[in-house]
C-alpha cells in the first residue's frame, strides 16, 4: 500500500469515529451525550456500530502508523501511534459494562465488573496514555508552533481524560459533565493526530 493512502487512512480516522458516536448518540434512547461514555453505545441491540467504529478508527491509525513509520519524524512516535490504534481494536473487541444507569433499566452505581469490562477500560487505559505520550515525543520534531501545538494537545488530552474517569467513577460533581469532558478529551486527540497525518502526508 502507498504511503500517501496509508497516511490519508490516518486523516480519515478521527472523523468517521466522531461522525459515528455523534449520529449514533442522538438516536438512541435514555442516551445522554453530555453524561454517559462514547463506550455506552456499544451496549444494546444496536451497540454494533459502535464496535465497528472502534475497530475500523483502530485499523485506520494502524495504517497511518505504518505510514509514519516509514517516512515519519519520529519512529518512536509511530510505534506509540501503532499502540494507540491497538488499544482502539481491543476497545471495540471487549464491551465496556453498563455506567451511569445506561442502558435504561441499569443501576446508577456500577456493578461488579466483566472481564470484558475490565479489558475494555485495560486497552483504553493503554490508547490513551500512548496518544498522550505520541503528542509529547512528536512535539520537537518540526517546527516551534507544531511543538506548543502537540505539548498543549498532549497536557489538555490527559488532563480531560483524567477528569473524564473521575466522573465515571461515581464523582457526584462531575458525574452530569462525564461524557462532555470524555468527548472534549477525544476530540482534542484525534485533531492532533489528524493534523499529525495532514502534515506528514505535505512534507
């Protein structure tokens, strides 16, 4: 495969991901965008868009990863790329449980956890803690914007994710603000990461 199309499979990623969670989101019942995980879709007799979606945003990255690998900055930064799209596949391959009381009829509090939940939450751990780690380990390989851009992505993406977990983590605070803060956080990664394709592919 070309590495123009490997890194064009990199752009196309973050986009699909979003368009599918937004589209899923607004059609399903008791679903709460600004409350519940983008994970939550999963569940349910339609939850299998949102497993395709993962593991298609998954294979995406992975072809980009190769792509930087091969005529990347940083091979160190397409190996952490290649983990991040890993951690998607084994997201979308292992359903995460039920939070927040979704899918209706489910209590507020969780449960005792599934294997399947806790490898879901492992590989999303994984995803993102390499996504963040990528921005800061590509952020001095190009220009002086680039770097504040990739360093600011990189702090601002843990940083939501943090707060994002916390909510899910029965917080009572930010229990209403989980998913706005988890869709904050992801949005901030995959613009970096198309961005990091976008100018890869030009130079």
């Amino acid at each position: 495969m070309g590495n123009q199309l490997l890194l064009a499979c990199g752009m196309a990623a973050g986009p699909l991901f979003t368009a599918t969670y937004v589209l899923v989101g607004v059609r399903r019942r008791g679903y709460k965008p600004l409350r519940h995980p983008i994970s939550s879709l999963a569940l349910g007799p339609a939850g299998w868009s949102q497993t395709v979606s993962f593991i298609c945003a998954g294979l995406l990255s992975l072809a980009l990863s190769v792509g930087l690998w091969r005529d990347g900055p940083s091979r160190w930064g397409a190996l952490l790329i290649g983990v991040w799209a890993v951690g998607l596949v084994g997201a979308g391959i292992f359903r995460t449980d039920p939070v927040r009381g979704y899918p209706p009829g489910t209590p507020d509090q969780p449960g005792r956890q599934t294997r399947a939940g806790a490898l879901h939450d492992l590989f999303s751990l994984v995803a993102f803690l390499a996504l963040a780690v990528a921005c800061f380990v590509l952020a001095l390989t190009d220009s002086l914007g680039w770097a504040i851009y990739s360093i600011a992505s990189g702090v601002l993406f843990a940083a939501t994710m943090v707060f994002a977990n916390t909510a899910f983590d029965q917080n009572q605070r930010l229990a209403h603000l989980g998913g706005l803060l988890q869709r904050t956080a992801i949005t901030i990664g995959w613009t970096w990461l198309t961005l990091l394709a976008v100018r890869t592919l030009h130079t």
